[in-house]
C-alpha cells in the first residue's frame, strides 16, 4: 500500500489498517484508530490480535496472508481500550507485496424494537445484492429475446427467484427481519424446491416420502424456502445424485430448551459422500466448509432460519446416506 494510496485512506469513515506477514501493524487510519481507542502511532507494531482477538479469527488472517482471494468475517465483537464493544465487518486482503490489507465495516446497532437477527444473516444479505440485480437483468433480457418457450420460463423462473431473495435481503438489511409467519405448505415449498433444482446444470433425481396428512405450519415461506434450497445445493456441490424429501410428525421433540408436544420433521437425504469426520463437529459454524471454493454460509444460514422458527436443524449421516433434518414446532411445549 505506497503513501497514495494511504493519504486517500486517511479520512474514511471505514477503518483500514495494514498489517504485515507476522500479522503485527503497520498502519492505521484514524477511524479504526478511533475505533480502538488507541492512537494511530501506538497502533504500529502491535498484534493484529487487538482487532483480532479471539484465535479462530486470527487463524483465518494467517490463511488470508496466503491465498489470493478474500477472507471476511461477519458481525465480530471489536472491544476497545475503554472498555466498550463495536460489532463490526473484517475484509482481508493480501496485496501483491504480500502485506495484508484490512477494511473495517462498523456496524449500526438494531433498534430496540427489532427482533436480533444475526450477523450471518446480515452478512448474506449485503452480499447477495448486487449479482441479484445482474442475475435479473440478465434473465429479462434471455426473456425478451428468445423465442422457445420453454426457456422463457426458466428465465422467468430465475426473476422470480431474484425478486424473492431481494425482498429478503432487503428486509434483513433494513433491521426489520423478523420472521413474517403465515401459514405454510411444507409440501408446496418441497415441490417449489425441486422446480428450482430441475433448472441446475446437472439436476439430481428426486424422490418424495410425504406423510400427506401433515397440516400446515407457522412460518416464514421464503426463508423456510431458503433453508431446504442451501441443504439441496449443499449435498449437490459435494457430489450428490440423489436428492430424497421425506416428512414425517415427531411426538416429544427437545427443540433448544423446550420440548414439544409434536413436530414437523422434514428429511434431506442425499447419496453423497458424507460430511468429513473432521467438520462434523463444527458443521453448522460459520465459515466452516469442506470444499475449497465453499463459502461456509449455506448451513451456518440453514441453522439460523431453523432457529428463528423456534427449530432446529440436525444432521445423520454415513457415505452413501447423509440426512439432514429439520424440526419445526407444529403444538404447545410441555415440560420434561
């Protein structure tokens, strides 16, 4: 980063920072210096550990220093020397010198009122966007301009989708996210999904088990819609042909705290390898993925829909037959 380049940093509102290949500062800009609570010259020298401090976040700069492409992390509590927390957005860089630039995103408290929502949320909405409007601008152009109509309707299918998960991300950005319940189909959502997967490069094979006699439940359907979609192109991306959609009702189910009455569940089975023995642990974090080119956002963003619903999302599996299931409270809790 030359001296430019620092000079059109300095007056920011976002918090910038340089740090070298041990990680130690070599410069800040007064916002993040503010931020901090630590004068911009005390700043250098020290441990990226003062932004960074809890290790996994620190182990996740290391990787950034070496690989080319960005590392973020999302809705991290930054304390300051005077004792108060900022929750902010870290994007990592490494520069072709091989230092590491830092962008420092603070974050505007919710207000009273809003239900929490959580960073990983908040993160996938900011993210999402900007490819949306391309993605839909995109398909209305193939939609205006081709003549076969079976791929009209894809195109239409692709705005339709672009539109839902604008209004989502939309409504997460704008603090009011809280879940808007209606009454839902599971089956209906289930039968959307698989439309969605027929329009992959490689679609899998469906096969349903409902239990038909399931009444409808209370629940956001776009996001409910969101998680059964992450869960699909999950098992699909790590190699899965196979896709089985399995309802059942659960009697005496511990969701969190409480247990209940009864339960929807509702089961994706793939035939893919499995989750590896070294992720399963830590499946549902953040950030965690088993591919090289995953985001580690798709179940860390199922889990929290699942819990905004009052569920819960689990996971059972083996090579062959891996089962992810999602438990949504359909009665009254009753106590152990």
């Amino acid at each position: 980063m030359n001296d430019t380049a620092r000079t059109w940093a300095e007056p920011l509102a976002t918090g910038v920072a340089l740090a070298d290949t041990r990680l130690r500062l070599l410069w800040v800009n007064p916002a993040l210096a503010e931020l901090l609570d630590i004068g911009p010259r005390t700043a250098v020298g020290q441990s990226l550990a003062v932004l960074l401090h809890r290790p996994e976040w620190m182990a996740l700069a290391e990787r950034a220093l070496q690989e080319p492409s960005p590392h973020q992390l999302r809705g991290i509590d930054v304390p300051s020397l005077r004792g108060s927390t900022s929750r902010v957005d870290v994007s990592m860089q490494r520069l072709a010198s091989g230092e590491l630039l830092l962008e420092v995103h603070a974050l505007a408290p919710p207000a009273v009122s809003d239900t929490p929502l959580s960073a990983t949320l908040r993160g996938f909405a900011h993210e999402v966007k900007n490819p949306l409007a391309g993605l839909r601008g995109a398909a209305q152009l193939l939609q205006r301009r081709v003549d076969d109509e079976q791929l009209r309707n894809l195109a239409g299918l692709v705005i339709a989708e672009a539109d839902r998960l604008a209004a989502l991300a939309n409504r997460l950005l704008r603090h009011d996210g809280a879940a808007r319940l209606g009454p839902v189909n599971i089956h209906e959502q289930l039968e959307r999904l698989g439309e969605l997967l027929q329009a992959e490069p490689v679609p899998p094979m469906l096969r349903h088990d409902y239990d038909p006699s399931l009444p409808d439940i209370y629940g956001d359907a776009d996001r409910l819609l969101q998680l059964l979609l992450n869960l699909a192109r999950n098992a699909i991306e790590a190699g899965a042909r196979t896709l089985t959609f399995r309802t059942r009702a659960e009697a005496a189910v511990r969701l969190g705290e409480r247990v209940m009455r009864m339960a929807l569940r509702v089961d994706v089975i793939d035939d893919g390898p499995g989750v590896p023995e070294q992720l399963r642990d830590t499946l549902f974090e953040p950030l965690v993925s088993g591919r090289a080119d995953g985001s580690g956002l798709g179940l860390a963003l199922a889990r929290e829909i699942a819990r905004e619903h009052g569920g819960e999302l689990r996971h059972l599996g083996r090579p062959g037959e891996t089962t992810f299931s999602l438990y949504l409270p359909m009665g009254r809790t009753h106590d152990d």
